[in-house]
C-alpha cells in the first residue's frame, strides 16, 4: 500500500502535498537559520569579549606609556633622578610585551612604532649620568627630549582613534551580517505561517467538500438500503409464497399418490382378470389391446412411484432410517427381482467380491435397494442381448483413511455421449442416444439413485464410450463399529497430545518422547504419521552431537505434517 492512499483518506490532494513538502523545507530553512543566528550570537559575545580584552590590554600600555613619558619630562626638569625613569621604562616594556590587538600587521605596526619612539629615549637615557638631571645636561637633550615626547604623544592619540575606527568597522560588519540574517529568518517565518495558513484553509475546504461528498454518500446508501430492505421483504414473501406452493405440491403429489395409483393398481388387476375370463378363442387385435393397456398403465403407475420417491427424497422433513445391511444381500434380492427382466433379455449377471472383505454398510435398505435396481435395469434395458452386466463389490480408502464399500456396475450397452455424461443425473433428462432409440422411460431412475447416494454420505460416478458399454460406480461409507467410533473419537486427542508433546519437550527428551507417541498413534489407526515419527526418532539415534538448528528443523517439519493431518481429521469431523 503507497502512502498516497492513507493520505487520500484524509482528503489531502496532489497540490496539498506539495504545499505540505515545500512548508517542510520552509521549516528546515527556519531552523537552520534561526541556528545560523544563535552561533553568530555566540562568536559576537567572544568577538565582544575579545574586544574588550584587547582594550583594556591597550589602555594599561598607554597609561604606562604616559607614566614613562612623565616620568621621562620630570626627569627632564630635575624632579626625579633618572633611576624611576629607569623603572618606568622597565614597566612599560612588561606591558607592551603582552599587549593584544586584533590583527597581527597592526599589532607588528604598533609595537614597531613604540620600539622606535623608546629608542630616542634609551639613547638619551644611556649618554645620560645616574641621579637628577643637571641643567647643563638637560640643555644638551633638550631637543632628543622634545622629540621623544611629542613622537609618543601624537602616536598614542593617532592610534587610539586608528584602532577605534577598526573596531567601528568589524562592529558594524557584526551588526550588518546579524541584521541580513535576521531578516532572512523573519522571512521564511513569515513564508512558514503563510504557507501553513494556507495549507489548513484548503484542507479544511476539502474536509468540508469530502464531509458533504460524504452525506450525499450516506443519502444514497439510505436510499439502496430501503431499497434492499423492500426486496428483501419482497423476497420474503415470495418465499413463503414458494412453501405454500412446496405444501400444495405436497398436497398434489398425495392426491397423486391416491387418485392415480389406486386406478392404475386397478386397471392393471383387471386387465389380468379380464385376459383370463375371455376365452382363449381371442383374436389378435383384442390381445395387442389388452397388452397395450396393461403395458401403458405399468409404465404410468412406474412414473407415479418415481415422482414420489424423488419428491419423498427431495423433502427437508423426511428422516433417514439406517440399519446394518450387506451389501452383497441387497445385490443378490435385486438381481432376483430383475430375473424375469433378465430372463426375456437373455443378459447375465456376472457378481465379483473382493475376497476378505465386510461389506457390511449402514443404510436404509429399501433406498439403496431401490438405487441399485434403477442402475441394474438400465443395464438391462440398455444393454445388447445375450451380453453380460459386471458387478463388483471392493473396497477403497479416502484420503483421511475413511473405508468405502465400492460397487462397480459395468454393462455392454450403448453408452452415453461424452458431452451429455454431466446431465445424466438431472431429473427428466434423457440422452440423446437413447431418446431416439425409442426405449420407454422418464428420465428420473438416475436423478433417484444419485439422490440416495447422496444422503447416505456416498458418492456416484459414471465412465461411458458410446457404443461399447457404461460402468456405473457407487461408493457407500462402510459400517463404523463402536471401537471404530471411539477410535475416530480419540483420533483428535490423541494426535494433539502428541503434537504437544514433542513440539515442548526438550531436545535431550525427544528420542524418549517420539518412542512413546509412536505406539500410542499406531493403536488409532494412525500408522503414516507413526511412521514418520518413527523415522525422525531413528535418525535421532544415528546423530550424536548434531547441530541443535538441524534438530529444530527437522522437528519442524515432522510437527507440520503432524498438525496437517491434525486439520484434516478437524474436517473430517466437522463434516
């Protein structure tokens, strides 16, 4: 899923989103700059600071400068003897060793021009005797001393306004780069807001446009709701509509059942008396009547059992009776019933039983009886005369080890067309093969069986090539004993158990563990996946000091067909 689609639910379009990115990098240009900003503050206040320092470094070398000069003028007019000249040239030297300025030209330029100026002064003070200044001496440096005295005065007041005029200007760089950043920042504040102003203004314009899409939606959900809730009603009455019509088909089928069978059952009882009180001096045409009339009336009786026996079937309310009943018992009372059939055909049956077999199935006898009469007199009907109808009784398993009772009818008549296979077992339908054969019949036999079949949890399949033959084959659910069930029962429990047991027990245990649960699956009938316990425990014993990942892969794959298998008997059961 893009992130355009949860984006999509909140009504956020294409535009938005890029309004959304660009107030994103606007944010990010804010912070940075805002940040710019903050260090710029911080290298002002060390600049500051530094400035400061610098000054006052400045400031204390002036005043000695000044202290020296003075001290140089007393000397000159004979107040102090040269050794405080001496000495206030010692301190001013200290101090312009150490003095700071910003940039390192204008400090060599500075402490240059003081060396030259103190230059004139150490001459005068070296040529000159210890103690006070005589006139006669002072006379002599007068002019040094004049000298010397305005050169430092002028360049102390030259510089002070010099350096001054450099710090005026790093000063006003400082406030020009801090004013240029500060307005950028006001500016992408001012961008940010806008944008947000506006990102929020269209949003909630879509809200409010998707909000009232939304209504309109409700409305027509409303709308096809009373809508469906009208059919729905509709529906429900149609339904009880279609009971009252299932109950007076009921009602007709029973009125069938009474009004036609009763005369058929009749007709065809008189027709016999009646062939037997004529004289036997009958001509022919009134003995192709009455074979014509007991003929029609048996196969229309024939039809009104059929009809309600599919409709006896087909209803919710009717209850299943099954007994244990023997399959090759059943087999055997059909075939004698079907002998006079049989007999006029000149067809045989020819009856298979798998040796060392039960055949013994839970059923209602008279259904299953009734579903394989419906396939024995098809093969009759429809099989080439002095051929023969196979029938054999076997057995087979499912895929969860459930045990049928397989019965396979195979005739040599005329087959069924490939195409026409799926809808034998259709109510009315006929295939084409046999409608234009002229063979009698309703097209409900089929129809019959497979809905007994069904009931009685079978299945009916059907293989055909027409013009060689048919083989019709049931499958019934064998009879279950009581063991049997408990063992079905316990199938479950016991396979969880031992699912549990080795999915939790430690690898030391294991081989201890798959020994005990291989007997106790075998006993349930679970004898494949004892086996491959029986397997894995095996290649335990082979394995001293195996990788513990290869044991946990392989109990994985051991617990996936246990829990597989496990899944299968939980359908099994539900079915």
């Amino acid at each position: 899923m893009s992130l355009g689609t949860p984006i999509k639910r909140f009504g956020i379009n294409s535009a938005q989103i890029a309004l959304l990115i660009i107030i994103g990098f606007s944010m990010v240009a804010l912070t940075f700059s805002t940040s710019q900003i903050s260090n710029g503050a911080s290298e002002d206040n060390k600049i500051f600071s530094s400035i400061q320092k610098k000054a006052q470094s400045l400031a204390l070398l002036q005043r000695e400068g000044l202290a020296f000069t003075i001290k140089f003028v007393q000397w000159g007019a004979g107040e102090v003897p040269l050794i405080d000249v001496i000495v206030a040239r010692a301190i001013l030297k200290k101090q312009l060793s150490g003095v700071e300025i910003q940039h390192e030209v204008a400090r060599q330029y500075f402490v240059n021009q003081y060396l030259a100026n103190l230059f004139i002064a150490d001459e005068i003070i070296l040529n000159s005797k210890p103690g006070y200044l005589s006139r006669n001496d002072y006379r002599a440096i007068k002019t040094e001393s004049k000298i010397f005295v305005d050169e430092m005065l002028s360049f102390s007041r030259v510089f002070a306004v010099e350096y001054r005029a450099q710090l005026d200007k790093l000063l006003e760089k400082s406030a020009k780069d801090r004013r240029q950043k500060a307005n950028i920042n006001l500016f992408l504040l001012i961008l940010t807001t806008s944008l947000s102003l506006i990102f929020v203004s269209t949003f909630i314009y879509t809200l409010n446009k998707q909000y009232k899409a939304i209504l309109k939606s409700i409305d027509a959900q409303l709308i096809l709701l009373d809508t469906a809730n009208n059919n729905l009603i509709q529906a429900e009455i149609l339904v009880e509509k279609l009971k009252l019509l299932d109950v007076r088909k009921s009602d007709f089928i029973s009125t069938i059942n009474h009004e036609l069978r009763t005369p058929l059952t009749s007709i065809i009882g008189y027709v016999g008396i009646l062939r037997e009180s004529i004289n036997t001096s009958l001509n022919t045409q009134s003995e192709q009547i009455l074979a014509v009339i007991e003929r029609n009336s048996t196969d229309l009786l024939n039809l009104v059992e059929e009809i309600l026996s599919l409709s006896s079937l087909e209803s919710t309310s009717s209850e299943l009776v099954k007994t244990r009943v023997d399959v090759q018992a059943i087999i055997a009372e059909c075939i004698f019933a079907l002998a006079p059939q049989k007999e006029a055909s000149g067809i045989a049956f020819d009856v298979d039983v798998e040796e060392n077999i039960e055949t013994v199935i839970d059923a209602n006898k008279n259904q299953i009886s009734q579903a394989l009469s419906n396939i024995l007199s098809n093969a009759l009907k429809f099989s080439e005369t002095n051929t023969t109808v196979r029938i054999r009784v076997s057995e087979k398993f499912d895929e969860n080890a459930r045990r049928f009772i397989r019965i396979s009818i195979t005739d040599q008549g005329m087959g069924i067309p490939e195409s026409q296979i799926a809808e034998i077992f259709t109510s009315f339908y006929r295939a084409s093969n046999v409608q234009s054969s002229g063979i009698p019949g309703s097209g409900l036999g089929l129809a019959i069986t497979s809905r007994i079949i069904d009931l009685h949890g079978g299945s009916i399949g059907v293989e055909s090539t027409e013009g060689i033959g048919s083989t019709f084959t049931l499958d019934l659910p064998a009879h279950i004993s009581e063991l049997q069930k408990m063992i079905n029962e316990r199938k479950n429990g016991v396979l969880e158990r031992a699912i549990t047991a080795i999915e939790t027990c430690a690898n030391s245990d294991l081989e201890e563990t798959c020994h005990e649960m291989i007997g106790a699956l075998g006993f349930y009938e679970l004898e494949t996946l004892s086996d491959e316990i029986a397997l894995f425990s095996r290649w335990l014993k082979t394995q001293d000091g195996v990788d513990t990942s290869e044991v946990d892969s392989r109990r994985v794959e051991l617990l996936r067909a246990l829990k597989s298998k496990l899944a299968a008997l939980e359908n099994l059961k539900e079915a």
